[in-house]
C-alpha cells in the first residue's frame, strides 16, 4: 500500500508543492508552504483516528491532506481541481489501488469553499476541517499592513488556532485567539463566514457538532 512516506519521498510532490506555493507568492497569497501541507496531513490523521476511522482512512487523509495544494502550479484559482487531477497521476505511477485514488482525488478537489466544495467522503470532511482550521499570521508573507487584503488581515490578527475533536461528545471546536487591534471578531467571522460554513458541513458528515470560539466567545 502506498503510504504517506512514499508520497513526501517522491522528487515530483516535492518539486510541485515547492513551485506552486513559489507561483502564488508572486501575487502575494498567503504561505501555502510545506508546513501547511504538514499540519494539516497530520490534522487529518488525527480527526479520522480519533473518530474511530479504520487505520487504512487516517493514512489516506494524510495522503489526501499533504498533497491538497499541489494544484496552486497550476493556478491559486481552483487549485483544487487541478490539484486532484495531478495526484491522480503521481499516484497512479506509484501504484496506488484506483479505489483509494479516486477518493484523495474527491477530498482533493472538494476542498475549496469557494469552488462549492462539499463533503462527499470522510476523507473529504477531515480535509475541509484540517485546511480551514490552519489560520495564523505567520502565514502572511506581506510585511506591510497597509498592503493587506482583507483575507491578509484576518490572517495576521490570528495569534494561535487548534482543533479539538472530542469523539466522546461528538463534537470538533475550533478555538481562535486574535488580536482585536488588527480586526474585529465579528469582521473576522464576516470575512471567513464561507469558511466556518463548509467546516461546519464537514463536521456534520463526520456526525459530529461544529464549534467555533473566537476569544472565548462562542460564535457557532
């Protein structure tokens, strides 16, 4: 079986992450940079494992959440879709069963809010909640605030973030820390709305509860 070893030893997977997180830098998106592609592979081993997803499921969302961003080679602009597409070749090359191909290139190409991504698997809905949970402002490459577009600044008004999946309750939190000088928890709600929306929709496929806290504060 191909593991998500395999995957990070491939020259190909490390080549186009590396190129296409360079690609989106130029017109100055945020970081989407081997770290996020770490953190929100290993995010997506911990939902499915901790919900009681067969190992087999953990291993593929980590595949799934490792390569989710390949597609920015192509173009930041539904990245998704070309991203599920070019995993479909490196991982065919190594081998992998076409049934478990077929489902890292459905969460792939479904993680995207604004390409009306949906949940159409489990490995879909852990993706969703890992990518849209990894929200910090180190991820900004701007240094000049008074560049920022308003995803920017969002983004740089978050200090920590983490997901809690509590499997005995059935519910996943995402709990948020920002810094209300750079925006506003409710401006921050009102700009990633769509975000905490598909989270929520992933979290109910799960057949677990969404919660979101921002400062304490618990906005869903």
């Amino acid at each position: 079986m191909i593991t998500l070893e395999k995957i990070k030893e491939n020259p190909i997977v490390q080549t186009y992450m590396q190129i296409g997180n360079a690609y989106i830098g130029n017109i100055g998106a945020i970081e989407h940079n081997m770290h996020h592609a770490e953190q929100t592979s290993d995010l997506c081993y911990e939902i499915l494992e901790k919900l009681g997803y067969p190992q087999r499921d953990a291993e593929l969302g980590a595949i799934a959440g490792y390569l989710h961003d390949i597609g920015n080679l192509v173009n930041r602009y539904g990245h998704g879709m070309s991203g599920a597409l070019i995993a479909f070749n490196i991982l065919l090359d190594l081998g992998m069963e076409p049934e478990e191909i077929a489902i890292i290139m459905g969460a792939i190409g479904n993680h995207e809010e604004n390409a009306r991504g949906s949940s159409i698997n489990n490995i879909a809905a852990a993706l969703i909640l890992a990518d849209k949970s990894d929200v910090h402002r180190s991820r900004v490459r701007k240094s000049e605030i008074s560049s920022f577009t308003p995803r920017d600044r969002v983004n740089y008004a978050v200090t920590q973030s983490r997901l809690l999946v509590n499997p005995k309750e059935k519910k996943i939190t995402m709990e948020i820390t920002i810094d209300t000088m750079v925006c506003s928890v409710m401006e921050y709600f009102e700009i990633f709305l769509t975000k905490m929306l598909i989270s929520r929709r992933a979290a109910q496929y799960l057949d677990c509860e969404f919660e979101l806290i921002i400062n304490d504060h618990q906005l869903l």
